[in-house]
C-alpha cells in the first residue's frame, strides 16, 4: 500500500504556465499554506515533481 503525503503551496501561481496552473489546480490546492493529503502514486508524485518549486511535501 502507498503511503500518504501532505502538500501545501508556499508559493504563488501567478505569473507562472498555464500547465504549471493546472497541475496546483488538478492536485486540489485551493489557496496558499491550506495543505492536501493524496496517497502517495507515481502519478501524485510526477504532479508534485514539476511544481516543486511551488510546494512544499510532507510525508505522513
């Protein structure tokens, strides 16, 4: 069974593409610093992979 993981954007969207956008969007964040729990899947993972520099993870 895969873990789970807690991600939380620390950093804003704007500014950035559009694919960028849509990946925060498709992970279920809604706002900064409000966290989301997922199971840990290789599809979650590539998602957080390439906004990385938006997100911080946790595992739990």
């Amino acid at each position: 069974m895969m873990g789970k993981i807690k991600i939380t954007q620390v950093r804003s969207a704007i500014n950035r593409p559009k694919r960028q956008k849509a990946t925060i969007e498709a992970l279920g964040i809604k706002k900064l610093h409000n966290p989301v729990e997922h199971e840990a899947t290789p599809q979650i993972l590539g998602m957080v992979r390439k906004v990385s520099h938006l997100v911080t993870i946790e595992e739990l």
